[in-house]
C-alpha cells in the first residue's frame, strides 16, 4: 500500500460519525465550563496552558469510559484513530471559547458604542451594523449584568456579529491549517520534531496500550503527584491561611527573589529577579530533544 493510500485509510478510521457526534457534544460542554470558570474566577485560562487542561481532561474521562466498553462490550468501544480524531476536534474548537479568542473579540466588538465619546462618536457611528451589537438595552445589559443572553431582543442584537466574526474566526482557523499543511513536511519527516506537548493525548490513545498502560507507568504517577501536593497545598493556604505555604511561583518581595537579597553594587541593580519551579515546563523539557531543552 502507498503512504497516500494508508494516510487515507488511517483517516477515514478516525473521522467517523460517531467520533465527530461525540466531539461535537464534548465541544459544547467545554465551551460552557471554559466560558463559566473564567467568568466566575477569572483566572482559569484552560486553553491557554501549553497542554490544554480542558481537551485533556476530557479526552481522559473518554478513554476511562472506553476502557470499561472494551471490557464490557467490545464493539461499541472507540478505535485509537477515533480517539486521537476526538482529543483533535475537541482541542481545536475550545480553543475558540477561551480567552485569547472569543474572551477578547467580544468586549472588542462592543467597546466602540459602549464607550462611546463625543471624540470616537464618528468613529462608533462608522462602524457597520453587522459589525457589533447596535441595541442600547441589549449593551447595558453585557456591561452591567442582571440580565441574561436568553432573551430575543438580546440574542437578535447579537446574532449579526456573532456570525460575521464567527465566519471570520473560522477562516482564520482554515488558513492556520493551510499553513500547517505546508510545513508538515519539514517538521514531520526533515527535522523530526519531538512535539512534546502531542506526546500526552498519544499515550493515551494510539501508542502501546493506550489509557490503561500510562497509567500503570511509576514514573507519570510520582510526576503527576508532586505538582498535584505542591498545588493543593498552596490552594489550602490561599483558603486558609493557618496552613503554611510551599512557594513555588515568583512574586513581588517573595521568598524566591534572590534580587532583594543582593545588597552590594554592581549586582544590586538587578532589581526584581525572581527564581521560580514550573512543573509544566520541567515535564515538556524532559520530553524535548537535549540539544532543544538546553539552548
């Protein structure tokens, strides 16, 4: 069989109906908990991290209800192709629900009219009608509150501007995977790119024994354990404050700035210079090339 003609087959076994219906519903529920927690916290920013928490949470609880399909009834459980096909679906459109992409184009869209002055009062009036929401109640109620989306007279107001910048947004995506199109060769098959941050969902899906087999790995248990400890406690400490803190993230004056502890000149000028433990990092490092993780 030619590579073109396995690519395809691999492809046509991954992209199925009941991997897209599945994706497709992981998708809305993700969109609805990334939009809740940043709202509610405003700190989360679950697809901003180099490993998305959200695609990867999801794709997990999957493959744990998948492994107890296969036990149970074998052929209704998803194939690894299919799998990898949801973690890449799931991945690619929360993305468009996180901060960096709808949690700043919406506020954008709708500052021209709500701030409006009489300086920018030409400007607002210039911008078109299916550019940004044009009724008056349907802005006070974004800006302020007290009110919900789920009315016609909001949802009208915003409909126009949700699908030109939606149509916007999915071009973008397009030509994003154009691009990548044209540099998977280089990456792929000249350089041999690690891809660390794919290395992950692959375990879990395509590679050895899947979900099952990387959870039995001693080594991915005592890396995850660490962060996990480190972070709880800190979180217990932020709740209250009684339990003693581990710091492990630089800040202002904080145990791990080593420049408030440098007196003499010429170092002194340093300034804030702050020491700082990132599991993350360390974890996508280790699975780096050498020569990569060191320069």
């Amino acid at each position: 069989m030619r590579p073109e003609q396995s690519s395809g087959t691999l492809l046509a076994r991954a992209v199925t109906l009941r991997a897209c219906t599945l994706s497709c519903l992981l998708i809305i529920a993700l969109c609805w908990w990334i939009a809740y927690s940043e709202i509610r916290t405003t700190t989360t920013e679950i697809t901003c991290t180099a490993l998305p928490i959200g695609a990867v949470f999801a794709l997990f609880v999957v493959c744990l209800v998948n492994q107890g399909l296969r036990r149970r009834w074998p052929k209704s459980a998803l194939t690894p192709p299919e799998l990898a096909c949801v973690y890449i679906l799931t991945v690619v459109g929360s993305s468009v629900a996180g901060i960096g992409m709808v949690g700043f184009l919406t506020p954008a869209v709708a500052n021209p009219l709500w701030f409006t002055n009489q300086k920018w009062e030409q400007f607002a009036q210039s911008v078109p009608w299916s550019w940004a929401p044009r009724d008056p109640e349907a802005l006070r109620a974004y800006y302020l509150g007290q009110s919900t989306l789920y009315k016609w007279e909001h949802i009208a107001a915003w409909l126009p501007p949700i699908l030109v910048w939606g149509g916007f947004l999915a071009l973008l995506m397009l030509t994003t995977l154009c691009i990548l199109l044209l540099l998977r060769r280089a990456w792929v098959e000249d350089e041999r790119l690690a891809f660390p941050i794919a290395q992950v969902p692959l375990a879990m899906t395509v590679q050895g024994g899947g979900l099952g087999e990387m959870l039995r790995s001693r080594a991915l248990l005592y890396g995850f354990l660490i962060p996990v400890v480190l972070q709880s406690i800190n979180n217990l400490n932020w709740l209250f404050p009684s339990i003693p803190q581990i710091p492990v993230k630089p800040t202002g004056n904080g145990p791990l700035d080593i420049g408030a502890r440098i007196t003499s000149p010429p170092w002194n000028a340093l300034g804030y210079f702050p020491l700082a433990f990132h599991p993350n990092t360390i974890g996508l490092s280790f699975l780096l090339a050498t020569d990569v993780s060191f320069a």
